[in-house]
C-alpha cells in the first residue's frame, strides 16, 4: 500500500485515491484537423515508461482534487507531488534509470 | 426545505430516546448519539481574494479556516475545510436559508456560490475514553492526540464509508459526517464495534 502526499491533505493512504493515468496530455485545439492516426495517438498512446512516470491522482475520499504525481514505477517511490497547471520537474536519480 | 410536519431525522427509525433512557453513561467507554437536522451550507470561492474571504466573514462573523483540514468556530457558525477552494458552513437548524440569502448578496459580481447541502449528511457523535479506539479500528488516519488534534478535520474512509470526521474537544469528542443513505450502515457498524468498549446511547 502507498502513502500518497496530497498536496493539500498530507500523507494518506492510497485507498483514499483513484488513479487518473499519465498527466501532462494536451487536448489538441485542432480536432478537427487531424488524421485518423494523430487522434488515436492524442486519445490511446502512453508512454508507459520504466522508470519516472508523470501521472495525476484524484483525492478521491478526501478534498476531491486532482494533483500530479512523480512516480517511479519500478520502485513505487514518489518523487514528486506538484498542483495541476504546474510544469513537469526534472526527477534526478541515483540509480540513473 | 422538507415540511416540518414529515421531518424525521436520518437515525430516527433505530429509536434512540428509548434506548437513551434505558442506557446509562456511568462508567461508559464510548458514547453514541445523533446530531439532528443541523444545517450545512456548501460554498465555493477562490481563499485569496479578500472580496470573497471578507463576503463569508460579514454573513458568519468568522473568518475561513486559514490552514487545510481545519474548522473555525464561532457562537453561532462553524467553518469547515472541505479542498483549497470549498467549504461547509454548519449551523443551527433553520438558519439556512437566511444564511444563503446574506451569502449570495455578499458574493454580488463574484465568481462564488452558497449551496444549502443540510438534507444529505447524518450526523453522529462519538465522544468518551475509548472513542479513539473505536474509531482506529475503520480508519487509516492518524488518530493520536499528538497528529490529530482539536479543531482538526479530516474527510477520510471509515470501514466502507466515506466520512468527514471532525475532532470537536478533548474528551475526546468526534462528530462524524456520513451521506445519509450510509448513516444506517455506519451507526450499525459503530455500536458493533463499540460494544467491546462499553457503549451508552444519549439521546
Ligand atoms: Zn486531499
């Protein structure tokens, strides 16, 4: 089980979270103009990476807002908590994965 | 607002004056009871503009809650931390509507709104020596006196139902805010709980 920091809560366990996928996915203004290939790309592909992931969580039984998260996904641990709106930060780390 | 004549409250139907007058609290570890019909106004704003925080302060006479997971308490009104941009305002029962009224000519050309919410919570107050012990056995917070202090607040999980629990003084005395619709369960699941910690019902 993780301890999530709620940027407005604190630490809390993770039962108390829902789980809003990868953060930082613009929706395109364009819509209208894009291939068949470029929506299902906007719409389906993540990165799914090893290592830090970028992802939003929602405080689901607590304040009720989304937040990003900095998370490694081999190790679980949590780099990073930042507000919505604000700018991925570069995540340094020891084992250089 | 539901006719006085219908009203009930939302534990009514377990009968608890009756049980009150044949429980007594002497010696009791933990003491349940119901908070009826209190009123509860949601309201929604941006904290860092003064033409808002100053609106909520001129219709309570209190100013919002300064840090996250706290109340403000005044005679009349509480002020309860809800998120970074939502509150309720508790209070006594039939004052919502004047409240409202005060709230929504105060909010005038503001991006805010006043919502009365009184009819979907239940309330029940759990207070005494072993109330803590009670409550540790459905919740992942922690409950220490030391991390989780008086004025606190927390919205949380309590066994499968999502509660605000609020820390109300020291006895300790906790008020439990549940949808109605879960306040049958969580009364039930409470009382089986307490039952190990010698359990009074007060009316
Ligand atoms: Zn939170």
């Amino acid at each position: 089980m993780l301890l999530i920091p709620c940027p407005y809560c604190g630490k809390r366990d993770e039962h108390e979270f829902t789980y809003a996928r990868e953060g930082h996915i613009a929706r395109p203004t364009n819509g209208e103009q894009l291939t068949d290939a470029e929506w299902a790309q906007y719409l389906f592909m993540r990165k799914n990476p090893k290592g830090v992931h970028y992802e939003r969580w929602m405080h689901a039984k607590g304040c009720r807002r989304y937040f990003n998260v900095a998370r490694d996904t081999v190790t679980h641990e949590i780099y990073a908590v930042y507000e919505m709106g604000q700018p991925a930060p570069v995540i340094e780390r020891e084992n250089g994965r | 607002m539901v006719e006085t004549y219908q009203r009930r409250s939302a534990l009514a139907h377990l009968g608890l004056v009756a049980r009150a007058a044949s429980s007594s609290t002497a010696g009791a570890g933990v003491i349940m009871s119901e908070v009826p019909h209190r009123t509860i106004v949601n309201v929604r704003g941006t904290a860092s503009d003064v033409a808002f925080s100053s609106a909520v302060q001129t219709a309570t006479g209190l100013a919002l809650p300064s840090a996250a997971n706290t109340v403000s308490n005044g005679g009349v009104w509480q002020i309860v931390w809800l998120g970074p941009n939502e509150w309720w305002i508790t209070g006594p029962d039939g004052e919502a509507e004047s409240l409202i009224e005060a709230l929504r000519a105060n909010f005038a050309g503001q991006h805010a709104i006043a919502c009365d919410v009184s009819e979907s919570r239940a309330i029940i107050a759990l207070k005494g020596a072993k109330a803590r012990d009670v409550l540790m056995r459905g919740v992942s917070l922690d409950l220490h006196p030391r991390a989780f202090r008086v004025g606190q607040c927390a919205q949380t999980g309590l066994s499968r139902a999502n509660v605000l629990l609020h820390l109300v003084d020291d006895t300790p005395t906790f008020e439990i805010y549940v949808l109605k619709s879960f306040s049958d369960y969580l009364w039930q699941w409470l009382e089986k709980v307490a039952a190990d910690f010698n359990l009074a019902v007060e009316a």
